[in-house]
C-alpha cells in the first residue's frame, strides 16, 4: 500500500445487532475505535426476523450520524446475508440469561445457534475471517464453532474475556486510587464464566518512580486472592442486579478493545487477556477455549509464556479447566445428537 493511499472498506459483522451490545458497539465500530480510526468499514447487522424495523431504525441513526468511516450498512435477518464476505465477525446474538436459566440450559440453547452460525461462517465469510465470540457460554460457543467451521483457522476464533480482564484493571486502579490507564498486565485465566481466575500477581502501576509491581502497592493478598478475585467474578451478575440486564456498554467496549489489539498489536511491554483454543501452555489441555495472557502482532496472538503460577494460581487455574471440560460434554451430546 503506498503511504497515502485510503484503505480499502473491510466487512464487519455484528451478530446480535439490535440488542444492548449490539447498539452500543456499532457507533464504536463506526468512528474507528474497533479497527483504526483510517480504517473504513461496511457494517453488516444481523437479528432476528422479529427485530427487523429495530435493526433499520438502527440503520436510520447511523445514517443520520453522518459517520465518514462507515461505507455501507447491511440489515438483515439472514444468515448467509449477514457472513457474505466479511472480515470481521463479531458474534453477540444468542440466547440471553432469564432469571432463573441454569448454565445448562443457556448451553443447550446457545450451541445449536453456534452450530448453525459455523455454517454460515465458513460458506460465506471471507476465508481469513476473524472472529470474537460474545454471547454466553462464550468459551464453548466458540468450540462449537470451531468445531463445525473447519475452514476457518482455528486460531481465528477467539472469545471475550477482555471484559473481564478490563473489570480486573479497573478494580485495581479503584484501590489504589491510580488512573486506570496506569495499570497493566492484569490476567484473566479460563472461563468467562465465575470460575475464571482474575490474576493481579504480575500486574504494574505505572509511577513517577517507574512500574510498580501491584502486590507491593496493594501489601494486602487477603484482598487479591480473596475480594478481588470475587468482585471480578461476580461483576457481570452485579450489574445485570443493578440494571436488570447484563452489560452492554462495558461489553461493547471491551470488545472494540479485543479486536483493535488483535489487529493493529498490543503495546510493547503489555499483554491483554483473550479466550483462545488451548496449545496445551501453562498446563491447559488442549481442545478448550480458556482465557490466557497474550501479545498481538501484525494480526496475530501469541500466548505470554514463562510466567510464574503458584499452587494458589494453579488451584484456581484448575476449576476453570474442569468446568469447560464439563460444558464441551454437554455441548458435543447436544451437537452431535
Ligand atoms: C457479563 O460478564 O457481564 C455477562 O457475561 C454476564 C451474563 O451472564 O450475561
């Protein structure tokens, strides 16, 4: 590309897009906070045939926004539509969580949607298609795909735990009383799910005096291993007890955040947390999503390796492996029967 010339629109897919997420994150995408800010882009929602005159009033607001990035909206409640081509998917519709919806039952929802989403990934998305997973079981809606989209690469398919990883900043950055922007290297290890284990043992502080490790600026591991680690647990069920529904902005977000730094890299001396298939790194069998540490690079995620996990770590590392070993039992009889 020479130095001056415009990029070319690149395809984006938000599934789900008549939704909270889904309202939230397409002016996101729209001023370039996903993909770059000279980056255009060609928005294509999708939702069901019941939120159609939803989704074109979505597509009247983002005309009427007058957005110079955005090149092109799609509205469409068919799947073959909607994956046409695209680049980018971001996968947020499915089943939401009612009160009193067991985990299983969200499983058993939400994987035959992702079955049939595989399909329409790998017959119609461009072959290089990147996609970030949203909708819960996040980790196993994402196996799922894996699993029935073999065309696609699997280190392509990536799910949020950015969200819970940005939860973790900010609980440290509240604390300590520091700009949130300060702090970094924060861990999210697992499931998106509350057995992940948010991990602030190599988190820093960025201070006038250089970085500061956490654990020294903190000096209370009763509240890192304890408080900390349940507060970011338990945020997602906070805030859907203080709104009456499950995040959206904090969500969309943190979503723009996982796919930037895929793209365009992680800064140097950072790492972010994504949900990736296992390579089996840090004791995490393989033929699982799990959450690790990562770097990106010119499109491509890297697993941060040679950290330091002690037993405490290891012990909490372990209860997440053991429940999506559970969930992909019960997707894999769901899917394949
Ligand atoms: C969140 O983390 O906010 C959501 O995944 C919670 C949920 O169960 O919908």
């Amino acid at each position: 590309r020479v130095r001056d010339e415009p990029k070319q629109p690149v395809k984006v897919l938000v599934t789900g897009a008549a939704g909270q997420i889904g309202y939230a994150i397409v002016p996101m995408i729209a001023r370039g906070l996903m993909l770059g800010p000279d980056q255009p882009v060609v928005l294509h929602m999708l939702d069901l045939p019941r939120s159609a005159d939803a989704l074109k009033g979505v597509r009247m607001e983002l005309i009427d926004a007058a957005l110079p990035l955005l090149r092109g909206v799609v509205v469409t409640s068919d799947e073959a539509e909607a994956f046409k081509g695209v680049n980018f998917a971001v996968l947020i519709g499915g089943w939401p969580r009612k009160e009193g919806m067991e985990r299983n039952d969200l499983i058993a929802k939400n994987v035959t949607i992702y079955r049939s989403q595989a399909s329409a990934l790998q017959k119609h998305a461009a072959p290089n298609c990147k996609v970030l997973v949203v909708a819960n079981p996040a980790n196993t809606n994402a196996l799922v795909l894996k699993e029935f989209a073999s065309a696609i690469p699997t280190k392509n398919i990536t799910c949020l735990t950015r969200l819970d990883h940005n939860r973790a900043l900010g609980q440290i950055s509240e604390k300590l009383g520091v700009h949130v922007g300060d702090v970094k290297n924060a861990i999210v290890w697992g499931n998106h799910s509350s057995t992940q284990f948010p991990d602030a043992s190599h988190a820093t502080v960025r201070t006038e005096q250089g970085e500061k490790p956490v654990r020294e600026l903190v000096a209370d591991e009763k509240w890192l291993r304890e408080e900390f680690v349940s507060i970011v647990q338990q945020r997602g069920a906070a805030v859907i007890k203080a709104r009456k529904q499950s995040s959206s902005l904090s969500a969309a977000s943190s979503a723009c955040d996982h796919m930037r730094d895929w793209i365009l890299g992680t800064p140097k001396g950072s790492w972010v947390s994504m949900g990736v298939h296992s390579d089996g790194s840090y004791g995490v069998p393989e033929g699982i999503f799990y959450s690790f540490p990562v770097t990106c690079e010119k499109g491509e995620w890297a697993i941060v390796q040679g950290l330091q996990v002690d037993e405490f770590a290891r012990s909490k590392m372990e209860l997440s492996v053991n429940e999506l070993e559970e969930e992909k039992v019960i997707a894999y009889e769901l899917v394949s029967s």
